[in-house]
C-alpha cells in the first residue's frame, strides 16, 4: 500500500519520502479502514505500507490512488478535503470545504446499480452536501460506453467527471443509444458546469456522421422495433431512411431514461403525426410506455422544454405534419448537413456573443 495517514493526521507516500523520513510520522494508520499498518521494505518489495490484519475495504491500488490524486487536485485549488469522512452512517470518500460550504466527493470503482446511486445521492444531499460522483478507471475515449449509475450523474450534473493521472476530466454530450454516447472529453480547472454546454461544444460534422450511419444501415427488425416503427411507417410510404431530420436531435435529457433516443424521437414523430390534437406532454407519455418506461414528471416537462427549444433553433413548427420528408437518400442527407452545420453555427455565435 503507498499511503496511509500518519499521527498528524495528514497523508504520508511511500514514493515521495524516504524510510528515514517516515518513521518521523509513526504510527501509522490505514486511510480506508483505520486500521494500523506497518512500514516494511524488503530485498524484492519497495517502501510500502502493510496492514497487521487484512483490510475489510479491499479498495484496489488504482481505487486509492486516485483518491489520492483527487485529493490533491483539490487542495491545489484551495480546498480543505477530509477523506473516510462518516455522515449519518455513511462513509464518504471526499469532502471538500471552501468559503464556508462543503461538497461530497464519491470515487466509484466497482459496478454500481443506479438505485444505490440515488439513494446515496440522496442522503448527503438531505445532509445539506452537494455530491458530485467521479468514474474510476474510466479513460477519455473518442466514444465513451456509461453504465446505468454514469448515465443518471449525466443526467443529474449535465456532465462526469473522471481522474486521469492525477488530472480531472469530464464529459458534456448527448446520449447516442442505451450504453453509447458522443460528445467531448474536457479538462477542467473545476467542478461548475453549465446545463447548455453540451449544445455550445456541438459537432455538427461528429452527429451527421452518425446519422448517415444510421440512414444508410438496415434496421435490425426486432419485435419492439416492428411493432413501433417498421409496422407504422410502411402504410405512410416512408422508408427507416427517409425519416425527417428532426427524429435525430441531439438532446441529453434522454441521459435520464433508458430509451434509445433515436428510436424514441421517431416513435414520438409518428405519435404526434397520427394524433395531432393530443398535448405534447401527453405524447411523451404515451410514447414512454409504448417502451415499457413509466417517465417521471421531471423527464416529461424537462423532454418538452428541450423539444420546444431544438425546433424554435432549427426553424421547425412543432406540428410534425409539416416536416419535410425527404425523398431520396441523398435528399437525407442534404438536410441533415444543412440544419446541424446551422445549429453549429447558431451555437458558437450564441457562445461568443
């Protein structure tokens, strides 16, 4: 083990002092457990710290370390971090004080169902302490894969945070199925985010691409997908293709429900196009539990809103019987290049203005 807390109180690593320099903080004591550890260093082992008795945390190295790193990020920014900290019978990783507030800080390694998630965000949170979760052992890839508990964080802080060699980075973008999602990695000198981020650092060329992918691929005519989509769209005569380019809007409210988004947005086009007089709350109701989703009142408003928003940017009527319907493939896709360029566009002067 590299760390541990000395009689002070305060951290002490293996790898920055030497034997000579530790013993001078004896005794030692173990930052996940508290219980004591022992400075050893052996012909074959470097300085490390060893527990008398096995640790009942079993956190693994790469766990600690980032702590440690995370704890680090923070005072460097004139936080005051306890560590193992115990509210209410739970034991917190972080807690981070600044100007007199304080934030939760929650590490998470190991898999993680979502109920655990809220129930946990919950607690400090009726404790007065903001939470804010970072992902373990998760690295800034080009097409992030997020578990359930990664997608409610993104859901609930518009972005995940993540600590990378001793760094922090975060994610802002939309959900692109149920476990994908596209948008940006950003290191970050702190833990604020605005809810329009994802919008501003929009990739009109990254999302087209996507949806040329999906125009272009033969859907995969599972039951569900026959019985909400293929089965409908056919009496219409429109082909999976050739669906108007507002069936595929980048929008990360969909972090917070598990439906694919694409899929939903073209379920709720053909609801809105058979049932014109029906709310558009209603709509999104309905359309949830043609998925077998019992939506929240927070999705449902949150859903309406964003909708509203995307149509009034792109210059679209929310009477879906006035979408342009393409013709051909290439029609499509014509479209689809020229309305997210424009909503780019829109974005980056809206940021700069």
């Amino acid at each position: 083990m590299r760390f541990a807390i000395g009689r002070t109180g305060d951290y002490v690593d293996t790898r920055s002092l030497n034997r000579k320099q530790l013993e001078t903080f004896a005794p030692f004591s173990c930052p996940d457990c508290q219980g004591p550890v022992l400075l050893k260093q052996g012909t074959k082992r470097r300085l490390h710290f060893a527990h008398r008795h096995a640790c009942g945390r079993g956190e693994s190295t790469g766990h600690q370390r980032d702590k440690w790193d995370v704890r680090q990020w923070l005072q460097r920014r004139g936080y005051h971090v306890d560590q193992e900290v115990l509210l209410d019978g739970r034991r917190a990783d972080l807690v981070a004080s600044k100007g007199g507030s304080s934030i939760v800080i929650e590490i998470q390694a190991s898999p993680l169902d979502v109920e655990t998630y809220h129930e946990r965000t919950a607690h400090y949170e009726a404790l007065g302490h903001p939470v804010v979760w970072l992902s373990s052992g998760v690295r800034p890839a080009p097409i992030p894969r997020f578990t359930p508990w990664m997608r409610a964080e993104l859901a609930r802080c518009h972005a995940l945070f993540i600590p990378v060699d001793g760094s922090l980075y975060r994610f802002v973008g939309f959900p692109t199925s149920l476990r994908y999602g596209q948008g940006r990695w950003v290191k970050v000198d702190d833990l604020t985010v605005s809810p329009f981020e994802p919008f501003f650092r929009f990739d009109a060329h990254a999302w087209g691409q996507l949806v040329r992918r999906r125009r272009m691929t033969p859907p995969y005519p599972t039951k569900d997908y026959r019985r909400l989509i293929l089965n409908r769209l056919y009496p219409l005569g429109v082909l999976p293709s050739l669906l108007p380019t507002m069936c595929y809007l980048p929008m990360p409210v969909f972090w917070g429900v598990h439906i694919h988004p694409l899929d939903f947005q073209v379920v709720l086009y053909l609801n809105r196009r058979m049932h014109p007089a029906d709310s558009i709350s209603w709509s999104v109701v309905k359309t949830c539990r043609q998925f077998g989703v019992t939506p929240t009142s927070d999705f449902v408003q949150a859903f309406e809103v964003q909708w509203k928003q995307l149509l009034n940017v792109f210059d679209v009527p929310c009477e879906v019987q006035l979408w342009t319907v393409p013709k051909t493939l290439e029609d499509a896709l014509q479209y689809d290049r020229r309305m997210f360029q424009g909503f780019q566009r829109f974005m980056a002067k809206s940021y700069i203005t």
